[in-house]
C-alpha cells in the first residue's frame, strides 16, 4: 500500500510496510526517517518505536535499514531469484 521498494532490496520475515510505517536507516548519523520509499539495495529488518497514546504507552512496528546488500546477500538470495526465474511455486 503506497510503498515503492527499490530494485534488489532485501526484506527480512516480518517487515511490515504501508505507506505511513517509517523506514529508518540506522546506517546514517542521527538515524534519519522516511516513510514511502525503500532504498535499492537496502537490507531491512523489523523494528517498533514506542508511541504515546491516550491509553497508554504502545510499540507501533516500522523497518530498520541495517545496511546494504554485500555478495553475501547475493549468494543467500540467489536461490530465491532462480526459481523466480523458471517459475517454480514453493
């Protein structure tokens, strides 16, 4: 819903993404965050921040960027991307 995810981006089991979940990227000083759009080549992980609400303090999930896709990425994903590739359903 209203995210665009960037080419060869790594999502990790869990990530829940809409378009107002942040995504913050703890690979840069101050941890800056976006909502929107995942970075090519960003590995990203589940994460929460905790929100003050009228009933009480609650953790609200966003995505964590914890780096970028290295060959060893590459090498656990390229399983993935060859059944992708010969269509074959698992």
């Amino acid at each position: 819903e209203g995210v665009r995810i960037g080419k060869e981006a790594v999502l990790w089991a869990g990530v829940v993404l809409t378009a107002s979940t942040k995504i913050v990227d703890t690979t840069k000083s101050g941890s800056p965050v976006s909502t929107g759009v995942v970075p090519s080549r960003s590995v990203v992980i589940p994460g929460s921040y905790p929100k003050k609400f009228a009933g009480g303090e609650f953790q609200v999930p966003c995505a964590l960027i914890i780096g970028n896709r290295s060959a060893s990425t590459d090498l656990k994903t390229s399983l993935n991307e060859a059944l992708r590739e010969h269509q074959v359903a698992v």
